[in-house]
C-alpha cells in the first residue's frame, strides 16, 4: 500500500517562496505521472500541476505555470512544488497523488498566504 507523506507548507506573506515535498512509500513511483493537488477551505479540491515519468510539466493555469515549478526525484520517490510569488488565493491545503488519483490521499500540508 502506498503512503503519501506532504511536507513543506506554513505562513508566508504575499510573494513570498515556498517548496513542498511529497515522499511516496510502497512502491516505485518512477512509471506514473504525479501531481499535485489543493483544497482551499469550503471549496473542492483542484488539480494544480503534473509531472510525466521523464519529466515535463502540466500546469493548471497560465499564472500556476508562470509561478510554480514541479519536479520530481525518481531515485528518492519524492516530488516537489517550488512556489514563488504566492497570492493569498493560493492558500490552501496542499497534495499530492498520481495524475489520476490511484492512491489513498495522505493528509497533505496546509499553506497559507497572507495578505
């Protein structure tokens, strides 16, 4: 069974810089596409980046894709999510899963943008 493990998040004001990781456990990532997802407070949760096996990135938006960088380790089973120019409507918990959402969610880890 694969455990997801998100690390990363805290409090940082309006353009500031945050990098959060995701360890995956129990089995190889390196052949799924990852991503990473968000659920602000009262809303649904919504996909925000992806990352294919070699490496290319999918962004959700236009402003993610000029902001947010995904990575991914494939000897360390971890990815990342290099966010810079934070906005307060960035605030949210943060996740990661594959593309499709295969796994169990893990409990994510919260950011929070203040204004």
């Amino acid at each position: 069974q694969v455990q997801l493990v998100e690390s990363g998040g805290g409090l940082v004001q309006t353009g500031g810089s945050l990098r959060l990781s995701c360890a995956a456990s129990g089995r190889t990532f390196s052949s799924y596409t990852m991503a990473w997802f968000r659920q602000a407070s009262g809303k649904e949760r919504e996909f925000v980046a992806a990352i294919t096996w070699s490496g290319d990135g999918i962004y959700a938006t236009n402003s993610m894709k000029g902001r947010f960088t995904i990575s991914r380790d494939n000897a360390k089973n971890t990815l990342y999510l290099q966010m810079n120019s934070l906005k307060p409507e960035d605030t949210a918990v943060y996740y990661c899963n594959t593309y499709s959402s295969t796994w169990a969610w893990g409990q994510g880890t919260q950011v929070t943008v203040s204004s």
